[in-house]
C-alpha cells in the first residue's frame, strides 16, 4: 500500500518510514508534490520542533490539496507537531493558522514543578470506541516529546497525564492524530500504525 508521507523540513521522517515499511507499507516522501497527496491511499504528516514550520504546508499548496484529500475520504494521521496542525493554531507560532479541522487551539503546559518539555514514555487513557487504538489498552505506554499540547475534547480518544490532562491522540472521520511518537513506542505503537494502514471508510 503505497502511504504518503509529507516532509515540510522540520525533522527526521527515517523512524517513520522504518515503522511503515515494516509493516508492509510503501511510503512515499514528498515536500511539495500536490500530485503525491492527489495519488495518495493513505496520508501521514509527521512533525517535530516548532510549529511556525508547518507555513510550508501552506507555501506549497499542500494545505489546499490536504483539505481536498481529506473531503475525499482519504485517511490522514498526524504525528506530534502534525496532530496540533490539525487544530485551529498553536501559541507557539499564534500568527500560524492550523488546518482546523478541530476547533481548538493548543497551548503550552503550564509551568509547575514537573519539567517542560514532557519527555519520555507515559500511559495512554483510552477511549474504547477508537478505531485507530483498536487493540490498545488503558495503561500502554507510549514515548512522548513535547512542549505544546492539545486540549481534551470529545474528539480525543487517548488522553495522558503530564502536569494536567492533554489529548494524547484525537479522531474524527478519517481524521487522526497522536501527540506521541509511533514509531518510537514498540509493539504499542506498531499497532496504531497498523490500524491506521488497514483503516477502511
């Protein structure tokens, strides 16, 4: 199954693209081919650092052709960075628009005593009617890196606790998106993925 991946020059894509090819998957890069999303069966934007990077989608006329890809039932996945480009914006960059898919914004976690950035392996509260968690259970772990976080909401399917509660993935139609990193979270994270691969609208 050929899955595009979209490079927007804002990290490492080779653990993705690990993940995917191991479980059968054919991923494509792209960082500004409209025709790669046009073609494409499935769809994952992964993303690390900051959001203001996620301009380039814009840029190069990937938002737009994301938006059509998305209306056409294509499934689409967004990883860290790319699940808060779901949201209405983030205010780390608030003069960057997200895709707005959710409604809402993300912010920073709010200072305590705990450090920021959240960083490291952390459970998953699951909400059982996902289908992109199928499988997983309340408790798995899952490896986080992250300043920025989304709010809980009733599209959230997994919420974790770091300083305060946060959607740890978020879905609505065939659109997801995971805070953590997949392709860095073992047999739990193998097994979103695979959800994902196998997602049928």
């Amino acid at each position: 199954m050929q899955v595009t991946v979209i490079d927007y020059k804002a990290g490492n894509l080779t653990s993705v693209l690990k993940s995917l090819r191991h479980l059968g998957a054919e991923p494509v890069v792209t960082d500004s081919d409209v025709g790669a999303i046009t073609r494409a069966a499935r769809i994952v934007l992964p993303g690390v650092g900051h959001f203001a990077a996620t301009r380039r989608l814009d840029e190069t006329g990937m938002t737009t052709a994301i938006r059509e890809a998305i209306a056409g039932g294509v499934p689409f996945l967004g990883i860290c960075v790319g699940m808060q480009w779901l949201y209405a914006g983030s205010s780390e960059a608030s003069d960057t628009p997200g895709l707005g898919r959710f409604p809402e914004s993300c912010c920073r976690f709010s200072e305590g005593s705990q450090k920021i950035p959240h960083v490291g392996w952390n459970s998953l509260e699951v909400n059982g009617s996902s289908r992109l968690l199928a499988g997983v259970r309340g408790g798995e772990y899952v490896y986080f890196t992250h300043s920025y976080k989304a709010p809980v909401t009733d599209d959230t399917c997994a919420k974790t606790h770091y300083i305060e509660p946060f959607a740890a993935a978020v879905e609505r139609g065939n659109v997801m998106g995971v805070q953590f990193h997949p392709e860095k979270s073992g047999e739990t994270g193998l097994k979103i993925l695979r959800n994902f691969l196998e997602w049928t609208c």
